[in-house]
C-alpha cells in the first residue's frame, strides 16, 4: 500500500515562499491555453528569473511580486507558491481584477477560507481534471505531479472557455423562485426573494 499521508500535511501546505519545493512550473497544456485567452500574458509577478511562462515583464525572488507596482499590465498569469504563502495572492488577484484580467492557478483546497475567498469574488473557475503534471522526472522515472487537483480562476475574465483543461464553472449570480412547478429563474432578479450562487455553464437553472 503506498502511504499518501504527505498529500494531507499542513507542514507541506505551509512552505514558506522561499521553498525549494515551491518552484513547480505551470505545465505547457495549461499555460497554452491561458495564454491564447488573455490573448498574451503582459506580467507574471510570480515566477523565476529566467521568465520560464515568457511574459513581457516578470518578476521574481527575492522582489515581492505580492506587494509590487503592476504597472500598466492588462493580462496578468500568476501561479504562486502552493503553501502558506498563496494567501496573500489570492488577495491581491482579487483586488487586481477589478483593473485588469486576471488569471490565478491555485490548489483545490474548497474546504479553506483562502479558495472560498476567491470563489466569492471570481467571475468564474476551473477546476483541471486529474493532478498537474510538471514534466520533471522524478528518480523512479515518474513524472512530477501534483499531490492535489488544482483551480484556475479568472478574475475580471471569463476562464469558461478552458473547460477542455477540466470542469468549469460561471459564478454568474442569478436568482430563483419556487413555484407549484418547481424552480423558475428570473435572470434580472425581478422575481426573487433569495440571490444564490449560479452555474450556467453547466446548464444548472437552480444555482
């Protein structure tokens, strides 16, 4: 039996920034299509000097992309490190989503306040089928894969149309009343004694 504890340590999930565990690279099929949507990635204010995602400006340790100027930059890619330290980033991709298309790449941890923080505040989300492969072969000649699934959130941008990467979700808020013949959805909110949480992209009516 292989033993999977590690995937479940909170010594894991809060490495610090610097951690030589934290530099996992946003594979190829994923940035891909990421970058094709923003239609090019102007900053990537998380990554390593050598500009590994091909940004037009970048930023890397030891300068703290988290608390940086953005400058100018209208499409903006981040994949942070995946430990404590995501917390802070996902802060400031919300706030930056409100001048800018923002796209972040973060585990899919749905049961912390840091994920159903940015769910609250994101036009919509994705979550990648199976785990993220690096393309770093570990010593067993394994390839290097995430120990968890992983989301990737747009804020001020629609990332619906990645759903090929996985399952995706709009958070279009929409309303609903009851009815003798069920749920009836009233998209302008006319007729609506409750607001809740919707997913048209899944043709789910009742949110």
């Amino acid at each position: 039996m292989v033993n999977a504890s590690h995937r479940f340590s909170n010594a894991i999930r809060r490495r610090p920034d610097g951690h030589a565990r934290q530099a996992m690279l946003t594979p190829a099929y994923v940035l891909e299509p990421i970058r094709e949507l923003l239609g090019g990635i102007d900053l990537d204010p998380c990554t390593e000097p050598d500009n590994p995602t091909g940004a037009k400006l970048h930023i890397s340790l030891p300068s703290d992309g988290a608390t940086a100027d953005w400058g100018f930059a209208e499409t903006v890619f981040c994949n942070p490190p995946y430990g404590e330290a995501r917390d802070r980033w996902v802060d400031r991709c919300i706030e930056e989503g409100i001048r800018r298309k923002v796209i972040l790449l973060i585990p899919s941890h749905t049961d912390t306040k840091t994920f159903q923080r940015a769910a609250n505040a994101c036009v919509s989300v994705v979550f990648v089928k199976g785990r993220l492969k690096f393309g770093v072969l570990r010593e067993n000649r394994r390839q290097e894969a995430a120990s968890h699934g992983s989301a990737i959130f747009g804020f001020g941008v629609d990332v619906t149309p990645l759903r090929s990467l996985g399952v995706a979700y709009s958070m279009t808020l929409i309303s609903y009343r009851a009815t003798a013949d069920g749920i009836t959805v009233s998209p302008d909110g006319k007729e609506a004694g409750r607001w809740v949480r919707g997913f048209p992209d899944l043709g789910d009516e009742r949110g």
